[in-house]
C-alpha cells in the first residue's frame, strides 16, 4: 500500500524534472536577443580592433609575434607606449597601453585569466561577501582592488597623453577576467575625471569583451551609455550568477557546476532575481553575435543583436557543447570580424552620413532612458539612484531646474550618495598603503570570510 501511496507522487517528480528537462534541452541563445534589435557598422566597427588588441597582450615581442589573426593585430609597435606584465606584482591582469593615432583613441587593454598564474585566482577569491559598495550599487571586490591599482599606477601617464592628444578618446578594454577590471576602471574614471585632467565624459567608454558579472542590475543599466558587453553565442560566463572564485575553485568540474545552477535558475523566479541587490550582471549595452541556429548543423552568416536590458539580461545558461569554446577570445575576433564585414557588405559604405549617425545615437540614447524607465518600474533595488554625472531619467533633470538648483541638490537619494562618496586618495588608501619609495602596498585580504 505505502508503494502505490508514493506512485502519484514519484510520477509528479518525473514529470516535473522531464517537463524541466525538455525547457532547457530547448533553450537556446537565440532567446536571449529575440526582441533585441540589430547593431550598425558605426558603433559596432571597434569590436574586432579592440579584441586584436587584447590578443596582442598575450605576445612577448610583437615585432616577431609568434601568433596573429588574420590581418595581424593592427598595431605599429612604436605605438605601445607601455606594457605592463612583471611590473602588477599580481594585483592586476597583463595590460598595455596603446595610442591609437589612425583611430584617435588611447586604449588601456587587459587580458583574460592566465590559469597558470595563482594571483589571477586571488583577484577572483576576492569576493567571499559581494557586498563592496560603489556608486548607489554593488560591484566584485577583487576586481575593483584591480582597477584601483591600474588606475592608480596609470592615471598620470594616461592624463599627460590625453593632455596630448585633445581630440583623443579614452578606452578600457578587455577580455573575461580583464573585462571585470575594464569595466570598474571605466566606472572610476567617469567618477574621477579630476584625475584625468577633468575630461568630457564622452571621451571616456568601456568594452567588455566575454563579460563577467561584476556589477549590480542597478549600475549595468545606469551605466550602459558608456560600457558595451560583447557575448558571442552561447558563452556560459555572462550568463551565470556563480560567483568567478566558486567557478574557478570548480574548473575540473565545470558541466557539473554549470548543469547545478541551471537547474537552480530556473527555479528561482524572475522577480527575486530583480529584487536582489547583490546579484551581478553583465555591464553595460550588450551586444550578442549570433552565429549558430537551434535544430541546424554548422554555423550561419553572424547576425550581431544590441540593446539594454533589463529583465532577461543574459539569465539562464545555455546547455551547448560551446558553452566554454565561444569564451575564447580568438572565437569572438573571429566572428566578431565577419559579423562587421557583413555589416558593411549591406550599408555598401563605411563612412555613415552625418545625419544617420545622429539619429542612431539618438535612438540608442531612447533606449538607455527607456532602460531606466524598466528599472525603475520593476522595482529594482537602488534603480532611482541617479549618477552625478546626469545618466538618468531626464525627467528629473527637468524637475530639478524648475523647482531650482541641481538634480544632485534636490535629490536626497543623490545627496545620500554624495555624502558617502570617498575622494580618490581616499578610495586608494582603502585598498592600499605605500612604501617609502611610493609603490603601492596591498592591504592584507582575508579571503576566508
């Protein structure tokens, strides 16, 4: 009797876990930017040079690489005006510093994890708690340790050149880890123009090429006129909330860890996942190249996907044998360089007239705002939070002139924020102590709590 008593119940949990099943053997990356609309050549056309740059950290010499894409990295050597790899002392990822004359752009690129070196690990470690504060939000500690040495040993060299070149754009790009430090080092340069030489924010942009998730709902979105995240298909890293140290600490057993929080997404429900304030995300406006269709063998001409969102932004894992390949950044060059080379086949040009040019930033400009509006409307933690430099909701910017004064002054979330604000040797002196010679300490962290 007790075994025909537990029959309706063990079929309920069968059909339950096959109902399950058969959902996600059925979703695919495809759903993740279904609704999304298509990028243009213009403000996609960085992507592949950026991603050539990040390659090109990994060679020794570049006047004999030992590797190149096709085309080669587009870099003049005499260009790399520093490159960093023994000098971080394991605080940061390998970067360089390149200015970028046929561009007009200095570009600060970092590389991803090396999994060979034990201090990239430590970075990642660095966030036992997720809860350091930034800006209204919440960002990865260990990456945001990163970027304050970077853009402390940096800021001189990268003020004087900007001083040098006036019409010169600033760009912190990428790759999986290094993406985590871009993206923090472009959210403390737009908090501390001062130590640039007091830049138009314009000049500043971010790329996250293979994003991690390192930033809160609230300051992905607040943020995303600013930093682009670059996924290519069905790569796992933007998409699942495991913290990077419980990833990596799992490497050896990945598909069972990624097969786990699948399975624990997809029953948690939307709404708790929006109301968390912790949870971090992919930065920025996404931009999703999709080159592989469901049911369909070999890949497809790459079709690239952009917007801002802010519900459905990149949830739930893809069960895909390229779940990890299209992590690569070799892969996302690739891909990324067709899907640009097709772009262009269609707009026939690559100069865009003026005047469409100003209405595709306008339009993009409309979907930050209505990103805003979306968080705000589904009741995201901090999502009112307004940033000092003026990206939210232009409503309140009118408000605040009629009724006097500044948005900043008549906001008591913004004076909130403003009064918690550290200055920038406040911030360093947080993470770091320094030596008689002035080289930065790191103050000791305790990775166990």
């Amino acid at each position: 009797m007790s075994i025909l008593c537990a029959l309706p119940f063990l079929e309920c949990c069968c059909l339950a876990c096959g109902s399950w099943a058969w959902k996600r053997c059925r979703y695919n990356a495809g759903h993740d930017s279904e609704d999304w609309g298509l990028a243009t050549p213009e403000e996609f056309k960085p992507v592949p040079r950026l991603c050539r740059y990040i390659l090109a950290v990994y060679e020794d010499d570049l006047r004999n690489p030992l590797w190149e894409p096709p085309g080669g990295y587009g870099i003049n050597p005499d260009f790399v005006t520093k490159r960093t790899y023994k000098d971080t002392s394991g605080h940061a990822p390998p970067y360089v510093i390149y200015i970028d004359h046929d561009h007009e752009d200095i570009v600060l690129a970092l590389r991803g994890l090396n999994l060979a070196k034990e201090s990239d690990y430590v970075v990642l470690l660095d966030n036992k708690l997720g809860r350091k504060k930034f800006d209204g939000g919440y960002v990865h500690n260990g990456l945001f340790r990163a970027a304050v040495w970077v853009l402390e040993k940096e800021h001189g060299f990268l003020k004087e050149q900007l001083a040098r070149h006036p019409g010169y754009t600033m760009t912190f790009a990428g790759h999986s880890l290094g993406s985590g430090v871009a993206t923090l080092l472009t959210m403390l340069a737009e908090q501390n123009l001062e130590e640039l030489g007091d830049i138009d924010r314009s000049r500043i942009r971010g790329y996250a090429i293979a994003p991690a998730r390192s930033v809160s709902l609230n300051l992905a979105v607040r943020y995303a006129d600013v930093i682009n995240s670059v996924v290519l298909q069905d790569d796992f890293l933007p998409r699942t909330a495991t913290p990077l140290e419980d990833i990596f600490k799992s490497l050896f057993c990945l598909p069972c860890l990624l097969c786990q929080r699948c399975l624990r997404d997809t029953c948690i429900p939307e709404e708790r996942m929006l109301k968390d304030p912790r949870r971090l995300y992919a930065p920025g406006r996404l931009y999703h190249i999709v080159e592989r269709k469901p049911f369909r063998c070999g890949r497809f001409p790459p079709v690239v996907k952009t917007a801002v969102p802010v519900d459905g932004r990149f949830e739930h894992i893809v069960p895909s044998c390229n779940a990890t390949s299209d992590h690569a950044i070799v892969s996302i060059e690739t891909e990324a360089r067709r899907a640009l080379e097709l772009m262009c086949e269609k707009e026939d040009v690559m100069q865009i007239p003026a005047k469409p040019r100003m209405e595709r930033q306008e339009t993009l400009a409309k979907e930050h705002r209505a990103a805003l509006h979306r968080a705000v409307t589904l009741a995201v933690p901090h999502a009112y939070s307004p940033s000092i430099y003026g990206t939210f909701d232009d409503l309140e910017h009118e408000k605040a002139k009629s009724e006097g004064g500044s948005p900043q002054e008549r906001s008591p979330i913004a004076s909130s924020i403003g009064r918690q604000r550290r200055s920038w040797h406040e911030t360093v002196a947080h993470f770091f102590d320094k030596n008689e010679s002035g080289d930065l300490i790191p103050k000791k962290v305790n990775c166990s709590k």
